[in-house]
C-alpha cells in the first residue's frame, strides 16, 4: 500500500490536499467539488427520500433554513456550535494519527454528568471564575481518563483500539446513567436527573445575545490546538505517525508514548466538550440523555481534511443543519433521526468524490480495474462478434 | 428465593438464548468478512435494516420464515454498500462502515415512526419445531428444546461456516485473501471476487441476526434495538480469530452475561439496570484486557486489494 493509495481521511493538511493547480480559478473549483459537492448531492437525494415519503423537500429544508439561520436561529447554531468545535477537535487530533477513537459518546457524557453533577457544589463554595476553569479542567479530565485503557492496549499490545472504545463507550454510558439514579440525582423531582444549575451560576452570555461565552473559549482553545497541530514540532511529529508508524519509528518518534498522548488529548478536548456545553446551555442531565454529536460530525471532520481550522465553518454549516433540522423534523412529523440519513450520504458521497479526485490526480481510470477489464472484453467480444 | 425454581431456570436459559443467537449470526457473517480481508463496521446498521425488514415482513405475512429469509434479503442488498464502495473501489472500509450504521439507524427509525410510532405492534411467539421426547425433558426441555426452528437452523450454519471456511477450496481462498492477498492473486485466485462473495455471505448473516433479534429475542422491532450487539460481534470476531467453536463459545458467553442480569433482576437483590446493562460490556473489556493478545485481526484486514502495491 501506498500512500496515495489510502483514502482521503488521512493527515493531509489544506496546503497540500489540493493537487497543483494553474490557477486560482481551477483550485477554488477543485475545492469546491471536494468539499461541498458531497453535502449537495447529500442534501439533494435526501430530498428524493423525503419525497418519497411524501413531504415536500423545499418546505423541509425552507424549515430549515428557517429555523437555523433565521430570527434567532444563528444564536441557537452558534450556541450548538460551541461544544462542536472542540469535539471536532478531539477527534482531528486522534484521526490524525490514525487512531479511531470511537468511544466519543462515552468519554462525552462522563465528562458532562461529572460537571454537572458536581457544578451545584461548586459554584456555591467558589468564585465562579475559579468554579468554571476547577470544573471544565474536571470534564476533560474525566473524557481523557475514559481513553486511557484503549490507549495502553493499543501501545501495549496493538489491541484494536475501535473495539475497545466502543466497547467502553457503552460502559461510560452505564456510569453515567448510574451517577444520575445515584449520587447526583435532584432529591426535589422523581425523574432521574441532575440538580438544575441556576442561570445565574452558568456560563454569562455576550452582552446583548442569548449566546454563552462557551463559543469563544471553544474558539481560543480550537485555535491553540490548530497552532500546534500545524506550527510545532509536535505537529509535525503526530503527522509522521499518522502517515506511517514505520517510519515514525525509524525518525525515533516513540510510538507507545504518541498514542497515548494522541488518545489522552483526544478524549480530554471530547470532555471539554461536554463541560463547555453543560455550563453554557444544558445545566443538568437526564438519565439515558444522549445527543451523540459525535457521530453525526464525522462526515465535517472528514471534509475538513483533518484541519481543525478547516473544521470550524463545516461544523459550523452542521450546526445550522442540526439546529434547524431539529424543529423542521418536527413541523413536518418526521423522526428526527432523518439527519443520521442525510449525514450517512454526505459520508458516502464525500468517499466516491474522494476516489474520483484521488484517480484522476494519478491519471488512471475511475473504474476500478477488474471492471474495467469486463467492460472492455465486453465490447471487443461484441466487436469481434459483428466485424 | 430460591434460585433453583423450574420458572427460574426456564427463564434464564431462555434469556441467554435470546441474547447469544443473535450475536452468534451476526459472528459467523463477520467472521466470513473479516477472513477474507474486509471490516465490516456497519453491522450494526445491516443488522439494523434486517430487523426492521423482518419485522415489517412477518407483520404481513404472519410468517417468522418469510420475516427471516427477508432479514437476511435486506442484510445482503444493504451490504451492496460495502461491496460497491469498500470492495470494488477500494474506499476506506471504516469511513463507508460508519455510513452504513448511521444510515441503518436513521432509516429504520424514520421508517418506524413513520409507519408504527401510534401502533407499535407486536409479533407472537413463533411455532417451535418441538423435537420429539426431548422436549418433554422437564425444565431445560422446554426451554431449549421447544425454541422457534430458528434456533436448530442458527446451530446448523454455524457447522456450514465452519466447514466453509476450513474444509472447502473456497474457504481456503477467503482466508488467503485477508492473509495474504498477493499470493491469492498470484495463484489465480480473484481477490476482489472472494471478498465480494464474502461481503455478500456476511451482510446474509448480519441480516439473519437482525432479524433473530426482531422477531425471536424480542418479538417487536425498536428504534437502534442492536444497542451494540454489532459491534459486539466485532469484538467475538477479533477474539474468535475465525475459529468457529470459538465464535460459538464467546457468543454464548455473552449471551450468559446478559443472562445472569436478566435473572439477578428476578431476585431480591436489589441491583441497577443500569449495571446489568453494562455487565456484557465489562465482561468484553475485561476479556480484552486479559487476553488482549489474542484479539487477532487478519493482517489484510480493512485494506483495499490493489495489485502490484505491498
């Protein structure tokens, strides 16, 4: 296998992702069909599934778009928005290396339940700045712990590390739920959940905005990551790893050590996540709450090439999916697990894109070889057939 | 209580029954993929689609075959995902898998809302094919021996897997092409052809056990009912390290796992559902802990054949 063979989720920063281009014009056009093609042809054949169904796509995505963008909608996304930076963080720094960390829900929610169990406590005994740093610094701390034995299997013995987080993710969720019926839940209401913070012990919104301050720490924290991703010899040594362990032990990069720190990382800016978003908007749990972001951005992750940079507007497009998807789902009485769909087609769409793309920077054919050769024979059979 | 009751033991054999089949279907068809060289991570999803088709076949039909056969229909249209994009083309198996279980997901809870969010109905019990004298057994008779036919059908593929994949020519290929694919390819096997077959074999499978799930272990189908038991397999199959009496033995493990929260429920011991949800898991991580260097996987495992390339 070589390198070029490998699939486009690889650490390709956006600097060398296009191919060299003439102009300006060619690039922009070769960035757009890698990069925003997928989530049109996405949305177009899941407005063919809507129709099918007999809902009218336009008004669903007009609903949308509504909802989302529109009046106060832009504050909802970038309210959503805030929590989604940093878990598109987490997982970057984890893919970059190759390592799938898959146990993202897991590592999510210990490190939400944890902040929002114990937020009561703390925002009554300490000065709330000292309360929210003691608190975000316990949510990463708790979505990194949860890597930890993935991580060492993986240094260790080369365990698989997508069965391990999976696994553990199921279990994270089990704890969590545990945490809630027990230590943490509110003894005032019979359903399982969390004492509510009051708004006034939660993140301060910008003056002016119902958006919470959350976005601009996610934001300086995305910013630092993307630095030294891009701008340390640390970056520079995770991206060796990434594009090959084997040589990465050749430059005396020490493996073991990355994919602990890779895992760690990764989990630690997962649980940010949830610390960010239990403090500016939830404010408590219930018991099997569960928004599984982390599926649902993967495809934004991919698109963005791995740069968490890059990752800011794609996640940014999805926040105003999921936030207007959310209500429009609900105006028209569909699931409102129909965004899964649309976001299991942008996946696959953004995989064809990418193998057309990675074919036609080789210069070879776009079908893949063995059917090729059918087709082929086929035609020179039916040439030889009628001379 | 007294632990040993003939209800007690009835239903306890009966839930480890209900929790390790599916598992074992949705095993074996991983197993024949992962042999031959390809991860399918969206059996989860198959399995998924297959339920649900199942569960909307027996629905009309009123039969548990027809459910059956169209799980399995439905598990290998669905893994014409996989073979198209994964196997033809050569895309990243783990990218496409996760696609295929998003979409598994989000498609049947659409379709379900759709179509049996105000009913929500239910299936019966199907007809067990009693065995003659053995079921007159009292206690483990009824319980294993009056099982749907399913049950004995689950039992048989498992031997047919097993000889499949060690004592024909066939199964020979599929284990070269997840060792080795060149020297396959040098002996003029047809990589992409094997692992297309096998990819087809896997999501039958998946299928099956989707609809294993649906239509025997709970006799209803739920939004995201898999609840892990995909990637549960995922975990079997790399333990199993394509032995079949392996795959048997850790399905049933499991499935005993779950049994024994089924039944510590029905005691006085007053313990969490929360915990009995995650003991299967922990059992699973504990194994993986313990014997974390057994969980082999196939050396061409999740890479794309290309001829010429090492």
């Amino acid at each position: 296998m070589t390198t070029t063979e490998t699939q486009g989720i690889e650490a390709r920063g956006p600097e060398n992702s296009a191919r060299p281009a003439s102009g300006m014009g060619r690039r922009l056009a070769i960035g757009f069909i890698r990069n925003v093609l997928p989530l049109i042809l996405a949305i177009a054949t899941s407005g063919i599934l809507l129709l099918a169904m007999g809902k009218s796509p336009s008004f669903f995505y007009g609903e949308v778009i509504r909802f989302g963008l529109m009046g106060s909608g832009w504050q909802r996304s970038l309210v959503m928005l805030a929590p989604l930076l940093l878990y598109g963080a987490g997982l970057i720094v984890a893919f970059r290396g190759k390592l799938w960390n898959l146990g993202y829900e897991g590592q999510y929610l210990l490190g939400g339940v944890l902040v929002v169990g114990l937020a009561p406590y703390l925002t009554q005994s300490l000065p709330l700045v000292l309360a929210f740093a003691i608190l975000m610094l316990l949510g990463a701390m708790a979505g990194g712990a949860w890597t930890f034995i993935p991580a060492v299997l993986k240094a260790r013995f080369g365990t698989n590390e997508i069965v391990t987080t999976l696994m553990l993710s199921f279990v994270g969720i089990g704890i969590t739920n545990m945490l809630i019926r027990g230590p943490f839940q509110n003894p005032d209401v019979t359903v399982p959940q969390t004492q509510v913070m009051p708004l006034d012990t939660m993140f301060p919104k910008i003056p002016g905005s119902k958006i919470h301050i959350g976005i601009i720490i996610a934001l300086i924290v995305v910013l630092i990551v993307h630095y030294v991703l891009t701008r340390t010899s640390f970056g520079l040594r995770l991206d060796v790893y990434g594009a090959s362990p084997k040589s990465a032990l050749h430059v005396g990069i020490n493996a073991p050590r990355m994919v602990i720190v890779l895992f760690l990382a990764s989990g630690a800016l997962i649980g940010f996540a949830a610390a960010v978003d239990m403090l500016g908007l939830w404010g408590n749990m219930r018991a099997n709450w569960n928004p599984a972001y982390g599926s649902e951005i993967l495809p934004f992750v991919f698109l963005a090439r791995l740069s968490v940079l890059a990752s800011i507007p794609f996640l940014a497009f999805y926040a105003v999916l999921a936030t207007g998807g959310a209500l429009a789902s609900q105006d028209v009485g569909l699931d409102s697990h129909f965004m899964l769909v649309v976001v299991a087609l942008i996946l696959m769409f953004m995989s064809v894109i990418e193998y057309i793309g990675m074919k036609r920077d080789l210069g070879q054919s776009y079908l893949p070889p063995g059917l090729r050769k059918a087709l082929a024979s086929l035609l020179t059979r039916r040439k030889a057939r009628n001379p | 209580m007294d632990l040993l009751t003939v209800a007690f033991v009835s239903a306890f054999i009966a839930g480890f029954l209900a929790a390790s089949m599916p598992l074992l279907v949705a095993s074996l068809g991983e197993t024949i993929g992962e042999q031959s060289g390809v991860l399918n991570l969206g059996i989860e999803g198959v399995m998924l689609f297959g339920g649900y088709a199942a569960f909307v076949v027996t629905l009309a039909t009123d039969s548990f075959a027809w459910g059956l056969l169209a799980g399995a229909g439905v598990g290998i249209l669905t893994s014409l995902f996989l073979l198209v994009l994964s196997v033809l083309l050569g895309l990243n198996q783990i990218v496409i898998g996760l696609a295929v279980t998003l979409l598994g997901g989000g498609m049947t809870s659409v379709l379900y809302f759709e179509n049996y969010s105000k009913s929500t109905p239910r299936l019966g019990k199907g007809s067990p094919l009693a065995i003659p004298g053995l079921s007159d057994i009292p206690v483990v008779g009824d319980s294993i021996f009056s099982q749907p036919s399913i049950f004995w059908v689950v039992l048989f593929l498992a031997a047919g897997v097993w000889w499949l994949l060690t004592k024909t020519n066939f199964g020979l290929q599929i284990r070269a092409a997840g060792q080795n694919p060149n020297s396959l390819d040098a002996s003029g096997g047809n990589v992409v052809a094997t692992r297309a077959v096998a990819v087809l074999l896997g999501g039958f499978f998946s299928g099956l056990g989707g609809a294993y799930l649906a239509l025997i272990s709970t006799g209803t189908f739920t939004p995201f009912m898999t609840q892990g038991v995909g990637y549960t397999a995922i975990v079997v199959t790399m333990l199993a390290r394509g032995r079949i009496s392996w795959v048997v033995g850790a399905s049933l493990v499991f499935g005993l796992s779950v049994a024994v929260g089924t039944v510590i429920q029905l005691t006085s011991i007053n313990l969490p559902t929360d915990i009995i949800k995650m003991f299967p898991f922990v059992v699973v991580i504990v194994v993986l802990v313990l014997f974390a260097r057994s969980a082999y996987v196939p050396p061409a495992l999740g890479l794309p054949y290309s001829r010429g390339t090492r």
